[in-house]
C-alpha cells in the first residue's frame, strides 16, 4: 500500500469516528432536565485507535486497515439509515 493514501485515508477517517463518536456520546436532545451521556460510542474511537496503531507494523498493516474501517463502516451505515428513513 502507498503511504499517501493510507495517510489520506487515517486522517479522514479518524476525523469522522472522532467526530460522530463525540456527538452521540454527548448529552443529546431530551425532554427531562438531566443530561444522559453514553459514552459507549467512544468505545469506536477506541477500536479506530487500535487499528491505527497496528498500521504502524509492518506484518500487520492490513489488519489495522480492516479494524479501522469497521467504526468507519458502522457511522456510514448510521448515517445512510438516518437519510433513508
């Protein structure tokens, strides 16, 4: 793989997990007057990193690749589903 593309694509990617995992962990739209928080999408951030960090080694490069497209897949999927519906 060329190193320009796998940088374009770390970047971009790691901006858009980093974002939507910010956004819908945060407090959100709710009719009570105590924000609920649900930090469990910042697990996703968290799954990104880790595939980042495999990418740095050499024999393990495409795996890292693979793990950072699956919180990549999962928000392109969320995000699909809320145009549709």
């Amino acid at each position: 793989m060329k190193i320009f593309p796998l940088v374009l694509w770390n970047v971009l990617s790691g901006l858009l997990v980093l974002l939507f995992s910010l956004w819908l962990a945060g407090p959100g739209i709710a009719e009570t007057e105590t924000p609920t928080y649900n930090f469990w999408y910042l697990l996703f951030f968290v799954v990104w990193l880790i595939g980042l960090s495999l990418q740095f080694k050499r024999p393990l490069r495409k795996i890292g690749f693979s793990i950072t497209l699956v919180p990549f897949i999962f928000y392109l999927v969320l995000t699909v589903q809320a145009i549709i519906i």
